[in-house]
C-alpha cells in the first residue's frame, strides 16, 4: 500500500509531522510519499489513492497561505458542480470518491478560540465532496505532538489492517491536559488559589529535588498517591524591570515603568485587567514572555515598530512564515525578541491580547501529607522535581516551573499553588488502584516516580498497622538514568521491609560512572523474598520479560483484580511499557486487563 501525505504548513510543524508520521510507516513497510500544499492548487493536482491531509491553523482560523488555493478550488467546485475531479489528460470525470479514500490530521493550540479550525474546515469539505474517510479526523493540540503522532499511525494501521498486535492503543491521560481544565488560567483573582511556603529541599544530585511544601490541613484527603498540586510559577523580576525598562510597552501612549500601578475606570479597554494591580504583578503572573515567539505575534507586534530599520526587518520577517521558521531560531524567547526589537512601542492591552499565558504547573505528590511540627493547622507534602532539560536555544533559567521553584526558595517568596477540582472525580479509578490492597504493576521513567513514592509510604503505614498480610503483590519497573543515593536508600529500605519489588534500570550507568560508583547498588534478595534486581546501561525494554520474573512473584499478581499504572513522559516509554507487561502477563491477559479499565497510563 501507498500512503500520500500532503501537508499545509505555517511555520514547519505540519511539516515536520509529516516526515514523521512518514518514518514510522515506512518502518511498517507503509509506502509514502509526502507533498507540500503549495504545489497543489486545483483537485485535479491531487495525488491518486488513499491520502493524508494535515494541515495547521493560520492567523485567527484560517488555512495557511499554501493551502488557501486549493481549498478555494474544492469549494467552488461545490458550488458549481459536477462533484467529480479530472484526472490530468483525462475528457472523462473521476468520482471524487473512485480511487481514494481521506485522512485528515489537525494540529493548532487549544488556547484559541479557533483550535484547529482549518482541519475542521477541511473535514467538512471532503466530506461534502462524498470523499470516503479512511480514519476519523483528528486535531491535536501543539502541546501533544509525540503522543498524537503516535495514535494517528496506530488507528491507520488498525485501519488498513496491519497493526501490530504486540501493541495496544492504551489511552493516555496527559497530566498537563485534563487537569488543567479544570484550573483558572487567571492567576490573579480565583478564590481556589491559597499561597503557600517551601521548606529545605533535598538535591538529588543530577536527578533534581524533592521539595517539602507546606500545605494547609484542608488539603490533606485530597494528597493521595498519584494526586497532583498546581503550582503557579511567576517571571523573574529582573526580566520584567528590565523588559520596562526598554520601554517596550506603553498606557495612553506613555511607557511603563516597573513602580506603575494600574487602575482602570469604565469603559476601559477590556484587554486591562479590571481590578487595581501593579504593572510587575500583572507581567510576572500573567505573561509568559520566556515562551517561544510565534509567527503570528510577531505578526501583530510588527506594526508598532518605530524606527525604519526594525520596520523594514520585521516586514521582512513576517512576510512568509516558512522564512521566519528558518529565523527564528535567534529568538528562543518573546524577551529575547523585545531586547532585540526594543523600538516596538506595545500598547499593553495589546500585549495582553497576544501573549501566551502562563500555565501552572502540575506536580505528582511524592508523600502522604505529614502533620506540621510548628502548626496544627497545616501540614507538609513532598514534590519530586526533576532537573529540567533546557529546549535548543534556550538556559535552564528558562524552565519557568523548575527555577521559580527555585527562586521562590531562595527568597522565602510565597508560591501560589490549587488543587485541581476534578482530581476526586478523575481520579476514582487511579485512587482504587493506588490504595494497597490491589495487585500491582508499576512502571515509572524519571520523575515519574513521584506518585509511587508517595504509594510505598502508604503501603509501609498499611503493614505497620495491619500486617504485612494486608498488603497486595505489588512489582515496581523503575528507569532512571543513574542511581540516585537518597532514592536508592529509600528503595533498598522498602525491598528490606519486605513491600515493595523493584527492578531498576540505570540507562546512563554501564557500572564505570563515578555517579554510579558512589551508590554502591547491587542486587539483593529481602529475608520477606521481596526483591532489588539492578541492570545497569540497560532499558527496561531490552531485559525484562516473564522469565526475569521470579515465578512466585508472577503467581502472586496473577490475580482477576491485578492492574497496570504507568508514570512517565509521553514518548515511546508507554509502547515500551505496553510491550513489556504483555511479556511479563501474556498477550490474552492483558488484552483482559486493558478492556476492564485495568490499564492506566499518566504521561507528561
């Protein structure tokens, strides 16, 4: 089979995506050959067959400029009819559904109002063309590319008939997703948002750090393993006096200083904020200007230039998107791009209407709550956080959730934190599997370890007060690039204890890295059976399987109620997973156990 793939592009994306989607079915023996919109204008330029039609959303929901012709085309043939496409040097008309069925992929930012609104116009003209559908249309939000990417080949190849049956299509809960929904994007003025103090944290050498968070008592029944907290992380300071400083932005036609205070009497432009708040509140807060610039603010920037060099350079960057793709690279942030183009004067209810908010973030709690020693009204709660990996272009200072962790510390700064009001609710099913008495699978790459952290000291308070007998089997597939001192010690304490087994992959550590040597891990078998086998330079994939096992253990789960919770990134770890469980249990149980909803996967 021949898949053709013609994308509409902006700025790359689509077409990136594209090459992409095109790799994974060429590895599947998927014949593909890719085409850029731009070269296709009329119906008859189309390519025979079945074919993938991905597009992103340009300006404020329109197709891209390359693809604008060709839908134009499709949608005077409606009007005109006959609803049939010529074939090149054909007299004869080809029903436009006679040798071709259609896909169509969207990509936009769920932000806008107009999220993908170009695919779903699309969906809508093919299909008013009686175009047969070879998958149901999807349209992606930019933040969920890889995961995306990944579902639209299986449900292709599930489709066309070929998927591959080692592979579940396990539905994945992106964390940054659902439970962000449920969050105010308005940092400044919701009542669900309550400040907050940081304690000493613990360096976890090249892994990161867990924090210890000071928590109201209230919030205690709603810390349980594998329940998140919000946290709404603030610009630094400097950036915001220095960005005012350059005078970039203006009210009334006046620059803003950093001291301003801004108080609004109606009418106003409904872009301000209603209520009184200072200029450095608003930016820090509200403004994300270390996100990465888009050819579409910089679209709306560009005509407030004020000198005739930056105007003629933004008129030259702004007039094709593929141009500004292959610029922008200089810019990894809006800040950088307002130090460069420091003659813009931006109005700032304008600036307001453009810039990316700041999103909060959402932290897996790694403990059970703890009574305050100090307070009988609060209490204390872990947060693992890993060692953010800086974007190309862009420092460590630029992962805003990390380094405001870091700076609220420093400075003994409140942190605005909430807890997600549909967590209870969402989380039911996460909530039964994490109590302790249900048997077991964990799987956790990197700081996805945070909630089984969090579930071994509730496994430890269930065995002092109930017995070991209490306890469920339970078997912890852990991957992280060395072995972390204060991590193993924990995890060498629970396997001593007799409730836990682990089996730990060291990615990075062949057994020659000094990091690794100072840990001194070894394998070991507890007086209670339970286990610690270590793999070192090794991934999950490449040494787990059920005769890794030991049969007891493997007995042991084997029960109706066993379950699987994966915690990790939302890359090709969760087909990893998938893969391995289904080694370890047998392809027809864990078909079971994926159709019970006994399979869940949390990736960020």
């Amino acid at each position: 089979m021949t898949l053709s793939i013609v994308y509409a592009t902006v700025s790359g994306t689509a077409r990136n995506l594209a090459h992409k989607i095109a790799t994974l079915l060429n590895s599947q023996g998927i014949a593909t050959q890719l085409y850029d919109v731009k070269n296709i204008k009329t119906p008859e330029d189309l390519p025979t067959g079945d074919l993938l039609y991905l597009t992103s959303t340009h300006g404020l929901g329109q197709h891209p400029q390359s693809a604008q012709a060709l839908m134009k085309s499709l949608k005077q043939q409606l009007k005109t009819g006959p609803r049939h496409w010529l074939k090149k040097h054909e007299a004869n008309p080809q029903p436009l559904g006679s040798s071709r069925r259609i896909a169509v992929l969207g990509i936009g930012s769920i932000k806008y109002h107009q999220f993908c609104a170009a695919s779903q116009d699309a969906v809508a003209v093919f299909r008013n063309h009686n175009i047969p559908t070879l998958i149901e249309p999807i349209h992606l939000d930019t933040s969920e590319l890889e995961t995306g990417l990944q579902l639209w080949v299986k449900k292709f190849l599930s489709a066309i008939g070929t998927a591959d049956s080692h592979v579940l299509d396990v539905p994945v809960k992106k964390i940054s997703g659902e439970k962000l929904a449920g969050l105010s994007g308005n940092t400044l003025s919701d009542p669900r948002i309550t400040e907050s103090t940081l304690l000493s944290p613990t360096m976890l050498g090249s892994f990161g750090w867990i924090y210890h968070l000071r928590v109201p008592n209230t919030f205690s029944t709603m810390l349980f393993p594998g329940a998140h907290i919000a946290i709404y992380p603030r610009i630094e300071e400097s950036v915001i006096n220095c960005l005012l400083d350059l005078e970039v932005l203006t009210l009334h036609d006046t620059p803003i200083d950093s001291s301003a205070f801004i108080q609004i009497d109606a009418p106003h432009d409904p872009d301000l904020p209603a209520d009184p708040i200072s200029i450095a509140d608003l930016l820090s807060r509200v403004c994300n200007v270390q996100a990465k610039p888009s050819y579409n603010l910089i679209s709306f920037l560009a005509p407030y230039a004020t000198t005739p060099e930056d105007k003629f350079k933004l008129k030259y960057l702004t007039e094709d998107a593929v141009l500004f793709d292959i610029l922008s690279y200089q810019w990894p942030t809006i800040y950088d791009f307002l130090l460069d183009f420091n003659s813009l004067r931006i109005p700032l209810g304008k600036f307001l209407r453009v810039c990316p908010r700041i999103d909060p973030r959402l932290y897996s709690v790694a403990s059970l709550p703890h009574v305050d020693k100090d307070s009988d009204t609060l209490c204390t709660v872990d947060l693992l956080v890993g060692t953010p990996k800086p974007r190309a272009g862009h420092s460590i200072r630029n992962s805003l959730g990390p380094s405001y962790l870091q700076r609220a510390l420093l400075s003994n700064e409140p942190i605005r934190i909430a807890i997600p009001q549909n967590q209870l609710s969402s989380d039911s099913a996460l909530t039964m599997l994490l109590n302790g008495k249900t048997p077991l699978i964990g799987v956790a790459f990197g700081s996805g370890f945070a909630p089984f952290r969090a579930y071994h000291e509730l496994r430890s308070s269930i065995a002092s007060t109930d017995g070991m007998e209490a306890l469920a089997p339970y078997l912890l597939l852990l991957s992280m690039q060395h072995a972390e001192p204060q991590l193993l010690k924990e995890l060498r304490q629970a396997v001593e204890s007799g409730i836990i087994n682990v089996v730990l992959c060291l990615t990075r550590d062949d057994g020659t890295d000094d990091q690794g040597k100072a840990s001194d891990i070894d394998s070991f078998t507890s007086a209670h059976g339970t286990f610690l086998y270590v793999y070192r330079g090794k991934r999950i994939g490449d040494v787990i399987h059920s005769s890794s096992i030991p049969d007891r253990l493997l007995r042991d789960l084997n029960r109706p109620d066993l379950s699987v919770y994966y915690c990790g990134p939302a890359n090709d770890a969760i087909d990893t997973s998938n893969k391995v469980i289904e080694s370890i249990m047998g392809t027809e149980k864990y078909r079971t156990m994926y159709s019970e909803n006994r399979v869940h996967v949390e990736a960020y």
